[in-house]
C-alpha cells in the first residue's frame, strides 16, 4: 500500500524461532540504511548500538496513512 502512495520504503525481515519463541531477529531497511536486531535476552541494537522503548505514554497524533504516530509526555 505504501508504495501506491508513493512512500519508497520496505525491509526485509529474518528470524529465528526455537521450541516456538523468537531467539534472534533481524530488519534490514536498505532505503535508510538500517539493519535493526534482537536477541533474546539481550536486548535490541540499530546498526550496532543498543536501543530501547521510548518512555513515551500517549499518542498525541497518529497518521495511518504513513504508519506514524506523534507522542507526548
């Protein structure tokens, strides 16, 4: 859909199921340059250095034409 409304962004995604949970995940977005991954029980990294949620608590606006959400507080 995104790309019908001229948004030129995609990825590709990887990971590894064991016994039915998630062991390690990747993104890739080639558009941005972005390779984010996860291990369980290690946390999450973009592009090599660790991230983590936003401690963000409303949504102050949220776009779903563009998947984008704009948060306060």
């Amino acid at each position: 859909m995104q790309i019908l409304q001229g948004i030129s962004s995609y990825a590709i995604h990887l990971c590894l199921i064991r016994d039915g949970e998630p062991v390690l995940a990747f993104v890739y977005d080639p558009v941005h340059r972005e390779l984010f991954h996860a291990v369980a029980g290690q946390g999450a990294f973009l592009n090599g250095s660790r991230i983590q949620v936003a401690q963000k608590k409303k949504i102050k606006r949220y776009d779903p034409g563009h998947n984008a959400a704009v948060f306060s507080g």
